[in-house]
C-alpha cells in the first residue's frame, strides 16, 4: 500500500514536470517526516539530489530587510475562465486540476496557463517570520514548460469563499478516503475562478523551486501581499482526506542564498 502512496504522489508531481516521469523517479516517496522527511528527500532518489544541493529552492520566509522594491514591475495579470474542474486526493495534497482554459498570468511578458492548484496547511512560505495557517498554490505552465506559481497565505479567520462552494465535494473526498480509496477524484464541473483574481495591490516576487520533490528549480514565485482568511473548520476539512503524515505537509524555509526578493507595491509601482 505504502509503494502505491508512493506513486501516485509522485505522479503528481511528474505530470507536471518537464521530465517525463521514468520507472527510475517512481517507487520513491517521500514524506513530512521521518526517514522521509524533508531533510532526506535529496537522498531518497538520484532525481532529487535538488532538494538538497540546490541554490534557488522553495518555500522561504519574506523578510523586510531582504526585500526590494522594484519600481519596473507590473500589476499581477491574471485571466481566469469558468472552465471544468477535478478535486483529486493526490495523497501529499488535495488539488483541483483544470481543464483546457482555465486560463493564464502574465509575468515578464510570458504568457503561464492556469492547469491546478492545492492547498498547504501550515503555510509554506513564511511573511516577516510569521507561519501562516494555510496556503494556496496557483500552478501555472508556460508552453516552454517553465512553471509559475502564485502563492496565497491564509490566517484563521473568517470563511473563504470558493472553498465554502467546495465543501460538499471536499467531504466526498474524505468519505472516499475512508471507503478504501485514497485517490479519489470528485468531478466538480464548471468552476468560476474569476472571483480568485482580486485586485493585487501587493505581491513578492522571487525565484525559486517546486516545494515538493524532485524540487526542480527556476520557478517563478508570486506571493500575495495580503493575508486571507479561512475558517478552522474548512482547514479541517482541507485536511480530512489526507492520512496523518501528510496533514502537516509544509517544506521547511529554504537559504535564501542571495537571491532578491522584489516587491511590488500599487503605491509606488
Ligand atoms: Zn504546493
């Protein structure tokens, strides 16, 4: 059961690598703790050696006095369309993929389609030190295959608003789980992703990796400058499907290792 766990985590993974996934990168998993844990993944598989030798890796805490502000870049551009939806318990996380069209972001005049996104609880990156209570990753692809994810931090608070739209299927996917089936996938038909697209007065910019092995790097990271809500009850329910090892499935922060985080910031942009 553990190797099937195993793969289809990875497979995840690799659907969106730009490596097609080899009988070498599946069987190996990893995990949030333990002998395969976060700090082990770079030895858990020679295609993950990035997690543990790589510069440019992800999550990391914002910190003020390592930010910029730079006054070249553009307000976030996004362009989200209703489109068809799939909740899917990919055993490291919940996601929901999209299909065709679900849209783009634009970032350095680089046109990222919109293909998942999925939540992390604890937050992943850290803002001025602080942890947050979930976050949200936006996975985009260029057709060049480079990624681009837009990341957002919520606090315990009050609900939010499309996964409140979600909760009926999050709960069969938690029922699924506990029939026997631990990847699941709730078909949530047409989906409107265009309230998710608020105006973006603040966001940080850096480069970075996928949080998660084979924790390819050069990704684009877009952090939202304002923190957002969700209930107690809805991270529980993000939570529900998953078994206990990956409940708590933030990476550590990662050394910044000179890289620039910039700022944007509507005031002075
Ligand atoms: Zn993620």
């Amino acid at each position: 059961m553990m190797m099937m766990i195993i793969k289809l985590c990875l497979f995840a993974m690799t659907v969106l690598s730009i490596a097609p996934a080899n009988a070498q990168t599946q069987g190996v998993g990893f995990g949030y703790g333990g002998k395969n844990g976060p700090y082990r993944w770079g030895y858990l598989n020679p295609n993950y050696t990035k997690c543990s030798v790589g510069k440019l890796q992800s999550p990391i805490d914002i910190q003020r006095r390592q930010t910029f502000l730079n006054s070249g870049l553009k307000p976030l551009h996004r362009d989200y369309y209703t489109t068809n939806a799939t909740l899917v318990n990919h055993v490291c996380n919940v996601a929901m993929m999209f299909g065709e069209g679900a849209g783009d972001v634009v970032i350095d005049n680089k046109n990222y389609t919109l293909k998942q996104m999925h939540w992390h609880t604890p937050s992943e990156h850290h803002l001025h030190g602080v942890q947050y209570a979930a976050e949200l990753h936006m996975v985009h692809q260029a057709k060049d295959g480079s990624f681009a994810v837009v990341a957002s931090l919520f606090k315990i608070g009050s609900e939010e608003p499309f996964l409140s739209q979600m909760k009926d299927k999050l709960m069969k996917l938690k029922e699924e789980r506990l029939k026997g089936n631990q990847t699941a996938q709730v078909e949530v038909g047409k989906i409107n992703t265009r309230h998710i697209e608020r105006k973006t007065r603040k966001y940080f910019r850096y480069v970075g990796s996928l949080t998660t092995p084979p924790c390819s790097e050069n990704v684009s990271w877009t952090i939202l400058g304002k923190v957002r809500s969700m209930s107690k009850e809805q991270i529980e329910v993000l939570r529900s499907p998953l078994d206990i090892s990956y409940k708590r499935n933030a990476r550590p922060c990662q050394p910044l290792n000179g890289r620039r985080v910039e700022m944007f910031h509507e005031l002075v942009n």
